[in-house]
C-alpha cells in the first residue's frame, strides 16, 4: 500500500488560501475528512495532501456575507 503524504491543518489551509478557522469549518461541514488525529487533547488533525489539493474554494459551502445571517450588523 502507498505511503499517503499528510499535511498538518494550517499547512493545508495554506495549500487552499483560507485560514484554519476556514479550513476546519470546512472539515466540520463534511467537505474534507482527516486521516488521522495526533494523540492528546490538542492533537492536530492530518489531512491526505491529495484531498486537500483537490478541494477549491468553489467546493466549500459559502459563508453569510455580514448581516445575511439574520444577526444585526
């Protein structure tokens, strides 16, 4: 079986062009799955490096410009 590259979430949101605050929404969203956790309470999730290169902006769910998400701006 071929050894799979993995990036560190910051890495990967760099990979993307969006923060990690971005990219793990994204993950919490189901666009992108890790493929491992780092052990502890803190541990970093890690991503295949083909599947962060395959996501595009375009493939994120969209974001509510300020004051379209119905809170006072």
């Amino acid at each position: 079986m071929p050894k799979t590259e993995t990036v560190p979430t910051a890495e990967a949101a760099q990979i993307v062009g969006k923060s990690v605050k971005t990219f793990l929404r994204w993950k919490e969203a189901g666009r992108i799955e890790p493929v491992a956790k780092l052990p502890g309470l803190r541990g970093a999730y890690l991503f295949d490096r083909s599947d962060v290169e395959a996501l595009t902006p375009a493939d994120a769910p969209s974001s509510p410009s300020p004051g379209e998400d119905g809170a006072a701006a």
